[in-house]
C-alpha cells in the first residue's frame, strides 16, 4: 500500500536527520515505527521508497547503518523485532542497494556521455580555431600577394619601358654615331666602329640585366646559350680589335711589310687572346649560374 510506504519514507527521512549511526538508529523511535509499519502480510509499493532512496545522497551510508540496527534489533532480541517486520526491512534494503547500483550506473553512463560532448566540444573547438588560422593566414597570404602582384607588375612595367629605351637609345645613338662622321678615312672610321661596338656591348649588358631582374621576378631562370654568349662577346671583340687595327692602318701596314712573320703571329696570337677572353668571361657566367643552383637545391 502506498500510504504505507508513504509513512515509512517519512521515518526514514527523520532517522536520516536525526540518528546517522546504527545504535541511536536502533533507539529511535522512528525506526521503532518503521518495524510496526513493516510488520504486515499486505503488499508494500516500492515507488515512495524508491524516489527517497533515489535523491538522498548519503544513501549508502544511510543504509549500511540501517543495515547493523536491523541486525542489533534480532540479536538483542528488541520488543518490536519479529521476523515478517524483518523479511520486509531486508527487502527494502535490497532495493536501496538496487537504487544505489542504477544511481550509479545511470551516473557513470551520464558522465560518459558528457565526457563524450566534452571532447566532440574540444574537437570542434580546435578544428574552429584550425579554420580561423588558416583563414587568418590566407588573408594575409592574399594581402601579401596582391601587394607583391602590384610592385612586380610595377616593376616589370619599368624594366620593360627600360628595355625600350635602351634598345631604341642604343640605336638612336649609333645612328647618331654614324651620322657624324665627315670623313671616310681609315682612322675617323675606324674610332666611329669602335665606339659603336662599345655602346652596343654595353646595351647588351643592359639588356641582359633587365631581362635577368624580369626572370627574378617571375620566379623563372633566364639563361643564355653557351653558343650566343661566345659569339657576341667573340663578335664584339673582334669588331673592337680589328677596327682598332683599321684606324692605324698606315702604321700597320708599314710593320706588316717590315715584319710580314711576326705581324701574322701576332694577329694569330691576338686572335687566340679574343677567343680566350671570351671563353674565361663566359666559364665564369656558367660557373656563377651552376653555383646558383647548387646554392637553391643545398
């Protein structure tokens, strides 16, 4: 009967404020009543007793005493003690057991399910934060590129308005060059080709170091062939040596009428010199580029 169990949650309620240990628990009179109410062949509902034993914390506690008084109550043989007020005693307390093993499961299982968001919680977090760098990141990456896109495109502009001044500056000056001469003879001639195989190496050099910044930029390598390099440095000195040669022709034609074997050794020995000139300055460019690429692969 539920008024029953009613009562005795009550009696349980002030034993559990009012006599914490077995001994006071057995003078009590609460637990006194309890075995009065106990002391029946009718059916007692659980329901009452299960809700107390289910929110009182200390239950285990509460029911071990219980538990001792019950057994100081037979051994000593207590005017209330009889054995049907017992049979029903011990199974209230099997069901307090059983209430504390749900509690404690249904407590482990919920602490299991929270540590379970926790970590879900503590993933998504770190893959939020993941996310929020790398977008961080590639803001800045985007800023950083578009400013370097804007001074590449500015600076390649420039080079390439460079490259067209130079090319055209370097014509426009050998026709200037070539424009004044007044004179076709050997030495006037010769001094206007020499000049202008100078201005023109140098408008070479000039290119070729603008087209190497272009190459830095782009992040492409800007080499020339072994062939082009030796023959404009080749071709350049030979314009320079032999113009030099033209312009004091007089001079070299007297020693080479004089001298007919020493001028052809000399001319061979010069040409050799040219050739190893040019050959040394472009050993060294490969050597440079080679050591480049050692340098980026290292």
């Amino acid at each position: 009967m539920d008024g029953t169990a009613e009562k005795i949650v009550k009696e349980f309620q002030i034993l559990s404020r009012e006599a914490p240990l077995p001994k006071q628990i057995l003078k009590h009179e609460s637990f006194k009543n309890i075995w009065h109410l106990l002391n029946t062949t009718e059916y007692i509902g659980y329901a009452p007793i299960s809700r107390f034993a289910f929110q009182y914390e200390e239950l285990d506690a509460f029911k071990q005493s219980l538990q001792e008084a019950g057994f100081l109550a037979r051994n000593d043989e207590e005017s209330f003690y009889n054995e049907v007020a017992e049979k029903n005693f011990l199974k209230i307390l099997d069901h307090m057991e059983l209430v504390s093993i749900q509690s404690q499961s249904i407590d482990s299982h919920q602490q299991r399910k929270i540590d379970l968001q926790n970590e879900k919680l503590e993933s998504l977090k770190s893959s939020l934060k993941k996310a929020n760098d790398e977008l961080v990141s590639l803001q800045k990456n985007s800023e950083n590129l578009a400013n370097k896109l804007t001074a590449d495109f500015v600076t390649i502009l420039g080079i390439f308005t460079s490259i067209t001044f130079a090319t055209f500056g370097g014509l426009q000056l050998l026709g200037n060059v070539f424009g004044k001469i007044r004179s076709t003879d050997a030495v006037s001639v010769g001094s206007e080709v020499m000049l202008g195989a100078i201005f023109l190496f140098g408008t070479y050099m000039i290119l070729v170091a603008l087209l190497t910044g272009i190459s830095k930029l782009i992040g492409k390598e800007y080499r020339t062939s072994f062939p082009t390099r030796f023959l404009i440095v080749f071709s350049f000195f030979t314009i320079f040596m032999f113009e030099l040669i033209y312009s004091n022709i007089d001079y070299v034609e007297d020693i080479f009428i004089a001298h007919p074997l020493i001028s052809m050794i000399v001319a061979i020995i010069t040409r050799i010199v040219i050739s190893v000139i040019a050959f040394i300055i472009d050993y060294r460019y490969r050597k440079s580029w080679s050591r480049q690429g050692s340098l980026k692969n290292g």
